[in-house]
C-alpha cells in the first residue's frame, strides 16, 4: 500500500531569478560598483593596509604590495560566481572594503554574501551597513527566496553582524573545509523571502538620517529593529 508521506508545499507564481549582472547598487551612504582591478586596487590596498588582520578569517591575503592586490583583483574579478563588488564610501569619497555574492544557485532561489573585507575606516559606518543592506535588498527584490551569510566559527565579529542584519542562526558545520592550512568550522546564517519586509522596515529605519544624533551617535540599534525577524538566535551570543 502506498503511504502519503509529507512533501513540501508546491511553489505558485515562482520562477527562477535571474543571476546577478554586476551592475552598480547606490544608497545614500554607500555604493557598490563590480570590482575592476584597474580602478580600484590601489585604492583598495591603502584602505587594508592599515590593518593585516583584516584578512585572518579568508582563504588569501594579506598583499604586501599593490601589484599583489591587483592580481588578486583582476583573477577575482573576471568570474561571475563569486561575483565581487568594491564599496565606496560616499560620506568620504573612498574605497572601504570588498564584498561578493556567490553559490549563487537561481533554480533554487538561493544566494550567498561572502568574501567580505571591511578597512577599518569603514568598519562600524553607516556605509558598511548600507552596503550589505543593498545586497540583501537586491537577491529579494529579484525574486531570491534565501539569502545566506557563512563564516569561520570563530569568527565572533561575522557572527555578530549576521544576527545584527537579522539573519538567523542555522547552526555549525564541523570540519567543513581547511583555510591556509587550518581547520574550519563553518557557522551558517540566513533569511528567507518572507521575512524581506520586516528586514526592509528595520533597515530603512536604521539608515535614516533621524536615527543619528548631531554627533553621528545611533538613537537605535539595528539589532534591536531586527531582534524580532530573527528565527533563531546564536548561542555562542547569549
């Protein structure tokens, strides 16, 4: 006798999304362009230089030189998955940092955030949330159903961020791939479609400029906007 085991539910109205083209995403405080290894490596090795541990949690870096990091750009730059984008800081006017979009999987809906590199200078900036803001804003509004964030296990700070941009926790991958020699734990975070317009809400009120005070001093924390878009929580954050 055939039993009627659960399946999940059929998917109306969906269609596939399409890849992202690379085309440059614009807010107020930031904008993301497709890394160009021309126009923006140098600029991009001053801004990291301040700092090598900025490149402790990637699998490359830190570049002892600008021709090193050029390199690195132009091979990066020439794929389309991971696809990478150069962030500019429009309060200042300068490059800040890197991120990219990759397994980026349109049949499923499904795209990742990774590779992401903050200078210091725009680490804790109005920009750096912006900038991860417009990534999420665009995989939602082209129709991608889940949107992911992964990280080093130890890497407190990611883990942080990803709860603070509302993405839930999802758990640990043990042992799951080896970076410059050592293991690594892999925690995952993620949203899906249908939390997209409180996420949307939270950071639209976070970004607006009535949330800062004259001294550029948030009145409210995004965490605390996102707290309740969350699914599940870190437990390495309790």
């Amino acid at each position: 006798m055939t039993q009627n085991r659960p399946v999940g539910p059929k998917l109306v109205n969906w269609t596939p999304p399409p890849a992202p083209d690379g085309a440059p995403l614009v807010g107020r405080y930031a904008r993301l362009d497709r890394l160009d290894s021309d126009r923006h490596a140098a600029d991009l090795h001053r801004a990291f230089s301040v700092d090598d541990a900025i490149w402790d949690y990637l699998p490359y870096g830190p570049f002892s030189s600008s021709a090193q990091l050029h390199r690195w750009a132009r091979e990066m730059a020439a794929g389309s998955d991971p696809l990478f984008y150069a962030i500019t800081d429009l309060d200042s006017g300068h490059l800040g940092g890197v991120a990219s979009y990759l397994r980026i999987t349109p049949q499923a809906g499904t795209i990742e955030v990774g590779h992401i590199n903050f200078a210091a200078s725009l680490q804790r900036t109005r920009a750096a949330t912006e900038a991860i803001f417009l990534l999420i804003q665009w995989a939602f509004e082209a129709g991608y159903r889940r949107f992911e964030w992964k990280c080093d296990a130890l890497n407190m700070p990611s883990r942080r961020a990803a709860q603070r941009f509302g993405l839930s926790y999802e758990g640990v991958f043990r042992q799951a791939t080896v970076v410059k020699g050592r293991n690594r734990d892999t925690a995952w975070f993620a949203a899906i479609d249908a939390e997209w317009p409180a996420l949307k809400e939270a950071f639209t009120l976070w970004l607006d400029p009535s949330n800062f005070d004259a001294q550029g001093q948030q009145r409210e924390s995004l965490g605390s906007l996102t707290r309740l878009v969350r699914v599940a929580s870190d437990p390495a954050q309790r």
